[in-house]
C-alpha cells in the first residue's frame, strides 16, 4: 500500500488561494476515480475538486471556511501500489507490518498477560508534490453541501426559580445520554413544553415519571403556557460560522458600503402603457418568441439612456483613482439563489433586442441556480439591475456592485388611483429606486439619467425607434 497526496491544484487567473467550502468525504471513506472530494471556492465560482485516483481517506487538509494556498495539501489517500511518494510508500508498507506484528505480539501476550496495555504507533507522513487535478467549475447554488460533522451545540441556558441564569446539568445522565421515560411520560412531557434532558428522574435507573413532570413544574422549571405548546418558552441559540458564498457576499458588501458614498434617488414611474404593450407582444408571438417580463423592456430602457449618460456605464478603481467608462453595456443582473445573491452578467446588452435580452437572461438564471454558470458569466459587469419581483417593496437602497458606480432598482408595480386629464383613473406604477456612487456621478447627472428612462418606460413604443 502507498499514500497518495492531493495537493491544491492551480485554478489559474492569479489566484493564490482558496477556501474550502465543502467536503464530501471523511477519513475512512473508499473514493474512485473522478469521485468528487471536495468543493473550493474562488471569488464567486465553486470548483470541485475530483479525485485521480482510486483509495482510502485517511485524512483531509483543511477545515471548512478555511482558506488554503495554492499547493497546500488538500487530502491524503491510501492506495494500491506505491502513491506518488514512494517514500511515504515504504514507510507505510512498514507501519502495516508493524500493526500487523502489535496484533500477534497482543494476541500472544493476551493469554499470559491480559491486563497489559499496548499501544499502536503513528507513523509521521511528509508532503508530496503538488498533483495535477482535473477541476469543474459550479455555481454555489447547487453544489451538494458536504456532510460535515456535527457539532454539538453550547448547552442552553435557563432561569432557576430564583431568577439566576444557569447551565442544565443531565441530572446524574451521562453527557449525551438520553433520558429514560415511557411513551406516555413523554407524551405528556411534550404537551406540557417540557424538555426531559432537564428533568430529574427518581425512577430505576433514573427513569423519568409522571411525578417528576409534577416536581419540576413546580419548581418553576420550563413551565410552558398551561400546556400550550405554542407559547412555550424558547432557549439557547446556534453560532454558525460565515463560509464560502455567504463570506464572500459578506465581504463584498461590506467593502462597498465602506468605500463607496453612496446616494439614491428613487422615481415613480408609469408603466401602464408599458404592461399593455408587453401582454400584447406575448400574446403576438406566443410559442415564436421568448415570453417577456418587465426586466428585458427596462434593459433597453437602460440600454438607450446610458448612450445620453455614458458616465454611469463606468467602473471606478479608487486604488489607482482612474474611472474607466465602457461603450459596451454589460448588464448585471442580480438573481437570488440557495447560496445567496449572484450577479450573472448579459454581456453586449446594447447588441440584443428585448426577446434576446429575455432568453440570455432565462439562461444565465438558470445556469446561476443549478451550478452551471462558468466564472466568466458571473464577473465584468459594467452596472446592474436589481429586483425582487413582486416582493420589490415600495422603495429599495440597493448597494452598489463595486467597482462599478451606479444600479438600477426595480420595486414592485401597485395599481393606484391618479388625476389624469382631470378625472381619476386607476393606473399601474413603479418605482426605480437606483444608487450612485457620489465621487464619480453627480446629483444632477444621475436623476436625469432615471428620467431618461422613465420617459422610455412610459412611452414604450420610443424603445423600439432609434
């Protein structure tokens, strides 16, 4: 037998380090080739890391949420054959004789001396080389969490009839051992909000009876609401560390807010007019063409008022002070998955009419929330559009995806009475509730920039004439 040492592989574009988001295996598991192992991410990528070869796991690199450098040793295999340390091979071909030796030496001694003790020897494993990984770039919203080993909760606290917070013993149990009690002890246990890892048990062996439940609610124990469930006093709470997508998103956004003074201007908007044209374009090309939302009509809304107002359609690196405006328009377009917020991006924008804009932007959705969204789809943005649909709230403060220095906010559309050539009439509006990055674009520049495209949404038709 022979160890085999996988090692972090290079994932290219300068990337010095990474962070373990998922294991999925543990010491002991048998893996084959190509078997996943494990899962790193890389800015707003996940990369899963496979194995090259068929083995054992004898142990793992790192723990989750940790970050690792390029060729650090990820995981270490027991295989057949000599590895690729040839002498970590022999040194473990010796340790196997030498458990093998202890074994019969233990089961020799056993018949003289049974109360002798032996105890098996570690045998210390040096490095490998880095190894050559083949890897798969994911999204983080579908790749598999690890089943990583629990971790057990800090005890929860409660008040004793004296109105001193403590610790809950296990009432002569041992740690982790479950309380004794017949189902219907339970039962009512569970009816009166009682947990009976805090009872006392004067049964044999400590069981738990319907005594006990008396005696501990009478000393003032977790009392719940006369036996209501539903008002039953809750305790303790659960630490979880932040890692991977959300760490990043994190970060992220705290960098942005921290950076970046930010304004924002928020308009109402008509869109009446807009709604009917997109329920009559559907309902013209049904089965033809892709079917259309708001988002892909508001795209070229954005789209033709960034050619009045290039200055929004810019990144600014406030490291080396130099705003860099683009001619291009790449959209991102900020989509909510399983493991967060992603910006995929719908690149040459101004190049796509709206039924264009419409398909990209289903596929690249798509892509983000199943894991399939390459790491060139998720980055280059020049500025984004933000919405939640219908939960889009009345007004938003979107933060902006730096280094860029402008997004867009859509809220949601509510029907409303308005004065409109002297009578009332219902209409449906929306605001755009959009933020600005204030060392770069003026106030002035960016509420004109929204009103540009408030007179494209509440004029539709101007978004189809050049």
């Amino acid at each position: 037998m022979g160890i085999h040492v996988i090692k972090m592989p290079d994932l290219g574009e300068g990337i010095a380090e990474v962070e373990v988001v998922a294991w999925h295996v543990k010491p002991g598991d048998t893996v084959k080739e190509d078997q996943v192992l494990a899962d790193v991410m890389t800015d707003k990528a996940t990369v899963e890391i496979p194995s090259p070869v068929n083995g054992t796991v004898t142990s793992l690199g790192g723990k989750l949420g940790e970050a690792m450098a390029v060729g650090a040793e990820l995981i270490r295999l027991e295989v057949e054959g000599a590895g690729n340390h040839s002498g970590e091979s022999a040194a473990a071909n010796t340790a196997t004789a030498a458990r093998q030796h202890t074994s019969t030496a233990k089961a020799a001694a056993g018949s003289n001396n049974s109360s002798s003790d032996t105890v098996d020897e570690f045998i210390p494993i040096t490095v490998a080389q880095p190894e050559t990984v083949v890897t798969t770039v994911t999204s983080e919203a579908t790749t598999a969490p690890a089943k990583a080993a629990p971790q057990r909760p800090a005890a929860p606290s409660y008040t004793q009839p004296g109105g001193q917070a403590s610790t809950p013993s296990h009432h002569g149990r041992a740690a982790g051992e479950k309380p004794l009690a017949a189902p219907a002890v339970r039962q009512r246990a569970w009816d009166m909000g009682i947990e009976l890892q805090y009872v006392t048990g004067t049964g044999p062996a400590g069981r738990i009876q319907h005594a006990d439940l008396d005696a501990h609610v009478a000393r003032g124990q977790r009392k719940a609401a006369e036996g209501d469930r539903r008002y039953a006093v809750l305790e303790g709470e659960q630490a979880m560390p932040l890692i991977g997508m959300r760490r990043k998103i994190a970060e992220k956004m705290q960098e942005a807010k921290r950076r970046i003074p930010h304004f924002t201007y928020v308009e109402e908007i008509d869109v009446t007019e807009l709604e009917a044209l997109r329920v009559q374009l559907n309902t013209r090309y049904a089965g033809q063409r892709p079917k259309l939302t708001l988002l892909p009509l508001i795209m070229r809304a954005v789209v033709l008022a960034i050619r009045r107002y290039p200055s929004v359609n810019a990144r600014f690196d406030d490291d080396a002070n130099i705003v860099t405006t683009y001619n291009a328009v790449h959209l991102g377009i900020a989509a909510q998955t399983d493991a967060g917020l992603m910006v995929p991006v719908v690149r040459n924008a101004e190049a796509r009419d709206p039924w264009s804009a419409a398909a990209e932007v289903a596929r690249l959705a798509e892509a983000a929330r199943s894991g399939k969204a390459l790491r060139e789809e998720l980055s280059g943005s020049t500025i984004t559009i933000t919405s939640l649909g219908a939960l889009g709230g009345i007004v938003t403060t979107p933060v902006i995806n730096r280094p860029e220095v402008a997004i867009v906010g859509v809220n949601r559309i509510i029907d409303r009475p308005v004065i409109k050539d002297g009578a009332m009439v219902a209409r449906k509006l929306m605001n755009l509730s959009s933020s600005f990055d204030h060392r770069v674009i003026d106030g002035m520049v960016a509420a004109e920039f929204i009103q540009t495209i408030r007179s494209y949404l509440e004029c539709p038709a101007t978004l189809f004439v050049e």
